[in-house]
C-alpha cells in the first residue's frame, strides 16, 4: 500500500511540475533586427548539418547486417 502512494505521488509531481517551469523570456531585439548579444552560439543559421551523420549511421548498419547475413550463411552450411 505504501508503495503505491509513493507512485501516486511521484507521477502527480511529474504531472504537476510542468506548470510551475518555465523558460527563460526572450530578451527580443534590437533596432535593426539583429538579435541581441550578437549572433547565435553555435553559427547563426539555426539548424545543423545531419547529412554526413545519417550517412554515417546507415553505412555502419548496412554493415552490420552484411557480417550478421555473412555469419548466418557461415553457420547454416556448416
């Protein structure tokens, strides 16, 4: 019985928690448009380059799945 009271009240803070955080204002801009503080951290185009990444992920299980075809295929004529 405790145990379960101590669930119920640990999700209802997860529930409840949201609503009492909140982030930080933005601070807007200046008279030209520019944001304040100068550019972005990171760049100033907002996004990522993910492209070689996803190459990156796809060749390595592709390979991955090559070595688990080449092993079963060892395996099986065995």
């Amino acid at each position: 019985m405790k145990k379960r009271i101590v669930q119920i009240i640990v999700a209802g803070a997860f529930i409840v928690a949201p609503l009492f955080m909140f982030a930080q204002p933005n601070p807007g801009g200046n008279g030209n448009g520019t944001p304040v503080g100068g550019d972005p951290i990171g760049g100033g185009g907002g996004t990522a380059p993910i492209g070689g990444g996803i190459v990156l992920l796809i060749s390595m299980a592709a390979g991955y799945g090559m070595k688990k075809v080449f092993d079963a295929r060892n395996k099986f004529e065995e």
